[in-house]
C-alpha cells in the first residue's frame, strides 16, 4: 500500500507542476481527468491514511470514507481551504469515485479480519 500511496502522491505532484501547464487545452477528455486528479487523490488518500494509522479506525472505515467525500464536495460548493471558486460536477464525480475506490481497498484490505464495515 505504501507504494500505491507515494505513485499518487507522486502523479498528483506532476499533475500540479507539469501536466497543468503544458497539456491543458490539448484534448477535452484530458482536462477533465488532469482538472479532477486531485481530488480523486484527496478523497482516496486522506481516509486511507486516516484508517491506517490507527487501528482503532478500522471499524469506522465507511464513516471516515464517506465524512472525508462529503467534506470535499462541500469544499466543492463553499471554497473554505483551496479558495477556489470554480464549480465543476467533475471534480464532484472524481471525489465519489476516489471514495469509493478507497472503500473497496478498504473492504478489500481488512476482509480477513474479524472487523465489520
């Protein structure tokens, strides 16, 4: 997992400093993915990190999956962190799929255990 986590981190660090730059405008299907990438990142990796640093936070997994998705569409519709005010229903799409692809790791890692999600 830890290698899934620094390749993210890693993309979403290009994406900022370089795909931005130099690929936006080019293709219409790549301004959406490079535009919405950091919240997908966001939204996979705050609960992920979150649930595994603390093994107490393994039962509530879903809840701090959902709570953090929430929180970042909020952030969506009232800008209290980036400051940007630009609306756009991609970034909201991404942040519910990188939710729900961190609930599925999550489902996924801790299966074997006897914690219920």
């Amino acid at each position: 997992m830890k290698f899934i986590k620094f390749i993210l981190i890693f993309l979403f660090l290009i994406n900022k400093f370089l795909f931005r730059k130099y690929l936006i405008g080019i293709y219409f299907t790549l301004d959406i993915i490079i535009g919405s990438f950091p919240n997908f990142v966001a939204s996979f990796l705050i609960p992920v990190v979150i649930v595994e640093t603390k093994d107490k936070n393994k039962n509530k997994s879903t809840d701090i999956v959902i709570i953090t998705s929430l929180l970042l569409i909020f952030e969506e519709f009232y800008p209290i962190i980036s400051g940007n005010v630009v609306y756009d229903v991609n970034d909201i799409l991404f942040t519910i799929l990188g939710g729900a692809i961190a609930l599925l790791h999550l489902r996924y890692t801790y299966t074997n255990s006897n914690r219920k999600f």
